[in-house]
C-alpha cells in the first residue's frame, strides 16, 4: 500500500513510566492468554466477564421492551438503535481528544457510573409499570452519551494496560469475553424475560456494572504503560484528522470498516424482526439467535487471540474475513427454516468478529502513542457511527422488502466493498507497507 505523509507520522517507541519499564517482558509473550500475566489487565478482564452478561441482558431486554411496547413496529426498534448510536457521531472525535488529554482510567470509572445510573433507571420505571416508549428512547440516547465516551477510551486504554507488543492479543480476549456474554446474556435474557420481564434486567445489568467499577479503582497506576499527556491545546482535532488523510493505510481501512459496519453488520437490530416477523417467534426465540450468533463471534474471538500472540494483524486477514462475512450473510437470508438459519449464524459470527478484531489490532498497532486516543475516536465514529443510518433503514427495508431484506442487501454491499477495497490496495502494492499493516 502506497503510504504518504512527514516523517513525524512515522510510528515512534511508546514512552512509558519507569515501573512499566520495569515490569516490561524482554520479549512478546506468547500464547492465547498472554496479556493475563499483566495484573491490570487482569483486573480490567475479570469485572468485563460479569459486566458484559449484565450489558447483553439489558441489550436483549432493551430490543424486546422497544418491539413490545410499540406494537412489534420494525421502525420503533430502528429508531431506539439510531438514538443511541447518534451520540456517536456528536462525541466520538472529542472523546478521543478528551482521551488523549487525561487518566483514562479515572474517566472510564466516571463513565461506568453513569451507565450503571441508566440502567436502574431504567429499570424502576419498567418495575413499577411506568414505562412508555418515550422514556426508552430517552434512556436509549444517554446511553448513546456514555457510549459514545466510553468505547475510544476503553480502546486506547488497551495499550496502557498491556503494552504495545500484547495490544492484538488483549484486543482479542476482550471481544472473546465480550461475545461470551453474547452467548449467555442473550440466552438468560430470552427465557429471564418470559418468566420475570424485562424489568429486573436492567436492574441486573446495574449491579454488574460495579465490577468493572471495581476492577479499573484496583488497579496500580505505576504499572500502566502510558505515554505522555497531551497538553490542552487549540487545533488537536484537525491534527488527528490530517493524521490519519496523511495515512493510506488507515484510510483504506476506516473506509472498509464504515461500509461493513453500516450495511453489513446489522444482525442486531435484524435479528428480532426475523425471530417475530419471519419465523414467529418469542423471546426466547431471539435470545437462541442471538446465543447462536455469538458461539460464532466467541470462537471467532478465540482464535483471533491465539493469532494475535503469535503474529501481527495482516491486511490479508481483514479483507478475506470481511468477505467472508458479506457472502455468508448473503446465503444466510435464504434460510428456509429457523434450525438452518440459526445454524449459519455461527460461521457468520465467527468471520464478523475476525474482521472487527483484525481491523481494531492493524489500527491500534500502527499509530503513534500521543495520537492513539484521536485516531481510535475516528475508528469508533467509523465503526458505529453509520447505525443512525443503518438501523433505520434496516426497520426500513425489513418493513418493505421483508424480514430477510437487511441480510442479503447488507451482505451484497459488505462484499461489493471488500472489492473495492482491495483494487484499490493491489494498485498500491508497490510501496512498502508500514509496520503491523502488512498483506500477510
């Protein structure tokens, strides 16, 4: 890939503090747990397990309330996804200025505070039998707030926790752990929701929140690896901005994560309207979509973590998986029945979540320390901020087309990109490409 821009873009040593230096291994450690060694990382590990069954709880539980409450109107649960993804597009690209100025572990405790607020909210109004859908869609929009916040610090808090050398590989366990809570979070919730309703959900989620709480407020500051601060200043968002037009590269993959993110992956918002309106099913039904989908992206996750220790994320990987992605999506919507539907859900999984953490690895590897926090705003507005578009033309097209409409168009378009994509990266082959964003 041609590569463009000064010599000051060039990827630099990651400044440390003198106690990161000491606990720094000689050399990459390897195997598929390799960043658990790291204490902090540990910590941070150990509260997600619980925080994140809690999280896909209050997802599911959320979804069903939003298509209960409205009737089972396919464009109500688009408008509650594109609520809280808006915020998204305000904040993402000063969240990560913001990152980059100050602790990111006290600003992620704040956060965290905050969403464990939204959720019992929620979930009292839903308890004491008050809820409408307006206060959904409110609720739905201040978790967008906090989201919007929360995810460019948490991604360039990787690095801090466990070095430059285990970023693939931590980047790996967290989305193993993340979608090992897509499989148990949504296969509680589904049968949870019939028996006691959404309600105590969103109270559960609450609660789960005080251990990653826990987690980041235990950890030793002096073993962070962390660059320097930098200063407040006037200008440092177009600065992130220029920094990433001078990288082809990078370019080339925010622009290939937009279109998959946006048209490809939107089995979340998908996946009840065919669970209800294709297959007629309950709860339960969509939580089993769900568990199914997530045994993919676990897997996914699993091997993608056992990559990571051995070797540096490869453009090859990222383009091969997200094709892999838009064609089995596309096969996918012609499912006849809801077993062999279901089935094809766990190899679509498997190469979604491949190409999500290929995608965040090449990124997190390839950028230099003082801008990490702004360049990971600009991935996360790229990776989440097309859902105010695509979840309600989801809604949309499942309305007009039918149910199975956002799986073969967004597969379609997924792989039509990845082409693209790679014309594009094959007329550039000339140039060397910078280090961890490799073909193979």
């Amino acid at each position: 890939m041609s590569i463009t821009g000064s010599a000051a873009q060039t990827s630099v040593p990651e400044p440390v503090t003198p106690s990161a230096v000491a606990a720094r291994p000689d050399k990459p450690r390897s195997g598929m747990f390799a960043s658990l060694r790291v204490r902090n990382y540990r910590l941070f590990f150990s509260g997600q397990i619980i925080s994140n069954v809690g999280t896909w709880m209050q997802r599911i539980a959320q979804d069903w309330l939003v298509f209960t409450l409205s009737g089972y109107d396919p464009v109500a649960l688009g408008i509650a996804v594109a609520l809280q993804f808006t915020p998204t597009l305000l904040l993402s690209l000063w969240a990560g200025v913001l990152a980059d100025r100050v602790d990111k572990r006290k600003l992620l405790i704040a956060i965290q505070a905050g969403t464990l607020v939204q959720a019992a909210v929620l979930g009292v109004l839903v308890l004491t039998d008050v809820a409408v859908l307006w206060h959904v869609y409110l609720l739905c929009f201040v978790l967008g707030i906090l989201s919007a916040l929360e995810v460019p610090t948490r991604q360039s808090f990787v690095a801090e926790m466990v070095g430059k050398n285990q970023v693939a590989n931590a980047v790996a366990l967290n989305s193993s752990i993340f979608n090992m809570a897509r499989i148990v979070g949504p296969a509680i919730a589904g049968f949870a929701i019939v028996a006691v309703g959404t309600g105590w959900l969103f109270v559960a989620n609450a609660v789960s929140t005080l251990a990653v709480i826990a987690g980041l407020a235990l950890m030793k500051a002096d073993q962070l690896f962390r660059g320097p601060a930098v200063e407040r200043g006037k200008g440092q968002l177009r600065e992130g901005l220029r920094y990433v037009r001078g990288r082809s590269d990078l370019m080339t993959v925010m622009v290939l994560v937009f279109f998959v993110s946006t048209f490809g992956i939107t089995f979340f918002t998908s996946l009840a309207i065919v669970a209800g309106n294709v297959f007629g099913t309950e709860a339960d039904g969509y939580g089993m979509l769900s568990t199914l989908l997530a045994v993919g992206t676990f897997t996914g996750a699993l091997a993608s973590a056992r990559r990571g220790s051995r070797r540096k994320p490869s453009v090859r990987v990222l383009l091969l998986s997200a094709f892999a992605l838009g064609a089995i999506e596309f096969g996918t919507a012609f499912m006849p029945t809801y077993l062999t539907f279901g089935l094809a859900l766990v190899p679509l999984g498997f190469a979604t979540i491949t190409f999500l953490n290929t995608a965040n690895a090449l990124v997190q590897t390839s950028v230099s320390p003082q801008m990490r926090g702004r360049v990971m705003g600009l991935y996360v507005l790229v990776l989440m901020g097309g859902n105010p578009v695509g979840g309600p033309m989801t809604g949309w097209m499942a309305e007009t087309f039918g149910g199975r409409s956002p799986f073969y168009l967004g597969g379609a378009i997924a792989a039509l990109a990845v082409v693209v994509c790679a014309v594009v990266l094959y007329r550039a082959r000339r140039t060397p490409l910078r280090t961890g964003m490799r073909l193979g």
